[in-house]
C-alpha cells in the first residue's frame, strides 16, 4: 500500500489458495469477500473457507449454510 492508498482509506482485497487449516496468499491484500455475503474479512479475522469450494465465509453460521446447500447441489448433479 502507498501513501496515497493510505491517505484514501482505499484497502487491496487479497487472493488467497485455502488449504486444510491454513492459507496461501497468491495476491497480497488486507482482506477478502465473503462468498454468500460479500462483507469483507480482514486476513486477520479470516477463520472459515472451504478448500473444494476455494471460498471465504464471515461466520461458521454461513460456512455451515453454504456447505449444505453445496451439499444438495452435488446431490442433484449426480
């Protein structure tokens, strides 16, 4: 981030590889989206993802949501 960056509040969104129990950065950033919300999460608060989906979630309430309903769509393709 460059003085200018800082001085706008504009902030990098990272992109990461998740794998079993931690995760690789492959663009560094400050934050990443949440894939049902979009909400940001800070790198720091980043607690879960799905390594087979390579998604962020903002809580276990939504991780958990969205396992299930990747759950039910793998069901109906096969």
């Amino acid at each position: 981030m460059n003085r200018i960056e800082k001085f706008f509040g504009v902030r990098n969104e990272a992109k990461l590889r998740y794998l079993d129990g931690e995760f690789e950065v492959l663009t560094p950033g400050e934050f990443v989206r949440c894939a049902v919300t979009g909400q940001p999460i800070s790198l720091a608060n980043l607690r879960y993802w799905s390594v087979d989906a390579q998604e962020a979630y903002a809580s276990a309430e939504i991780s958990v949501k969205r396992y299930l309903e990747l759950k039910a769509q793998d069901e109906t393709r096969s």
